[in-house]
C-alpha cells in the first residue's frame, strides 16, 4: 500500500496541489508524510488519497504532524462501504495543543487553558447561574493520585472577556460513548488517552460555543476527527468514527428475545427461529449458564 501513496505523489495533479499548499517545502512534505505513514502498521493500509488530504489540511493550518508536539495527528480508521466492506481511511485530528495554538495565534486570546478537576477541587456550585468555584490542589503528587471527577476549559480574551466550560466526567463519558463508535468498542485514542481527548473536547466545545473563531479556528474545528475523501474538495468529508453502524433489525430482534429469555421454553423459542446462526451462540450459551444456575437455585 506504500507503494500506492508514493505512486499518488509522482500524479502531476497532486504534485500540483501540494506545491499551492506548501510551496518550496514541497519536497520535505512528500517525505515526511511517506515516513509517516510507514511509521503507523495501519495506516500503511489506509487509503492513499485521504492520507495526502488529511497532511494538507494539517499543512492548511500550520500543525505540524508529529505524535510527540502533540499539534495534529493522522489517524487511521476503517470505514463501512455501500457494499458492506470496509474501507482503511485517514482521519484528521487536531490535539488539545493544536486547539491552543490557533487560539493563541489569532491574537485576540490573553489565556487559554484546560485541565482535569480532582475530588474536592469544587467548593460550590450555583445551580441557577451555573457558576462554579474551585479551589484546585497545588501539590501535584497528591493532586496525581486524587480521583479526577471531570474536565474545565477556560479563556480569557485580551478585551477582558472571559468564559469557562465543565463537563463532569460521566458527561465526558456519556460524549465519548454517543460521537465515537471506537470509544464503545474499546480502542482508539479515547480508550487508550481518555484524559487528553477529553481536555481537548471541553475546550474545542467552548472555543466554538462561546470565542470569536480565526477562519483557521473555524476550519479547526470543521475537519477534526474528519475523513477527506477529495483532495481537490475539500467539502467532500465525512466523520468515520461518528458514524452509527447500520442496525439489522432481524439481529436486534433476535437478540432482545435470547438476553429476555426468563426461562427454558423462551430460550428454545429464540433458539428455533430461522435466522438464528453461529453469530447468535456465544450469546445463546451464556444466557443458557444463567438458566442453569438459577434451576439449580
């Protein structure tokens, strides 16, 4: 599959379009991005077309793409076609430090910042207004082993506006579960980082909700955690890991009835329908352990 993407960036036309987006840093570009890729087992196999899209648009916003600055990322995901297969892309994600620095960079921001918020950090909490006050832990080892309870992002601008967003961690949780289908299949970046998806989510949330947003802050927040399916078009994307699975109505009716199933006679009933196959087993034994243990009771 690497040969593909080095195959794409010899095409006059893609040559063409990264020389308007980078000019004379072209050549370290095409690079970096084929070290990129090669250095991600998976993202060897996405393909080749949203890998340059998703490079150009972190070149757009002049994120640099490196795992350890922590600015953007490109991010590999397989995504369900019309014909039922599935399809390795690359997803474009900004970090909670990219977010930062193109609030910082438009210069109407004097701070900008998120963080996590420990057990006992919150001293009050007005429930008409929504204010809340904090009173946050100063020594950091003890901060460190304290339960974090939820997430704050806060700005302020340089004409003296200020606005602060918290979202307590079942909130975190709950946002996580609805917008990301690998986040519920436990993997991806918020299974494996949960803390800096989250610091990076409460502060995309307020930037866009309530800061005067850049055009780069505006596209920022448009094509994170976005596929780029047309290098030439960049209206052309779709969010692969928001994207709900089709659900089969003949396997959610099956299922409802097998884990419903109070007794043997239920049980041999939902086992009997024609559709039931060897997807449905493993739930059929396992319901069938709870039958047992409880005749046995």
């Amino acid at each position: 599959m690497s040969n593909k993407l080095t195959t794409l960036l010899k095409n006059d036309q893609v040559k063409n379009r990264i020389q308007e987006v980078v000019g004379k840093n072209a050549g370290v570009f095409t690079t970096s991005l084929i070290q990129i890729q090669q250095s991600n087992k998976l993202l060897v196999h996405a393909e080749p077309n949203s890998i340059v899209a998703a490079a150009l648009t972190a070149a757009t916003l002049n994120l640099p793409l490196n795992n350890n600055l922590g600015y953007a990322y490109i991010i590999p995901f397989k995504e369900k076609q019309s014909n039922g297969v599935y399809l390795t892309k690359a997803q474009f994600q900004i970090g909670y430090k990219g977010f930062y620095q193109l609030a910082m960079r438009s210069g109407q921001f004097k701070t900008i910042h998120a963080t996590d918020v420990k057990q006992g950090e919150i001293t009050s909490r007005d429930r008409l207004t929504g204010e809340i006050d904090f009173n946050f832990i100063d020594d950091d080892n003890i901060r460190e082993k304290t339960k974090t309870i939820g997430y704050i992002a806060y700005f302020k601008l340089l004409n003296g506006f200020e606005s602060y967003l918290y979202l307590s961690h079942s909130e975190m949780t709950a946002h996580a579960s609805k917008f990301s289908q690998t986040y519920k299949k436990g993997f991806g970046l918020w299974s494996t980082d949960f803390d800096m998806m989250a610091q990076k989510t409460v502060l995309k949330l307020l930037l866009s909700k309530k800061a005067p947003l850049s055009i780069d802050m505006q596209n920022a927040v448009k094509y994170d955690q976005s596929t780029i399916n047309d290098i030439d078009n960049t209206e052309d994307i779709s969010y692969v890991d928001n994207t709900e699975e089709e659900i089969n109505p003949d396997k959610e009716r099956i299922t409802i009835l097998i884990k419903g199933a109070k007794n043997q006679e239920e049980l041999d009933f939902a086992k009997g329908l024609e559709e039931v196959n060897e997807e449905f087993l493993p739930l059929i034994k396992e319901k069938q352990k709870e039958l047992n243990k409880l005749n046995k009771e």
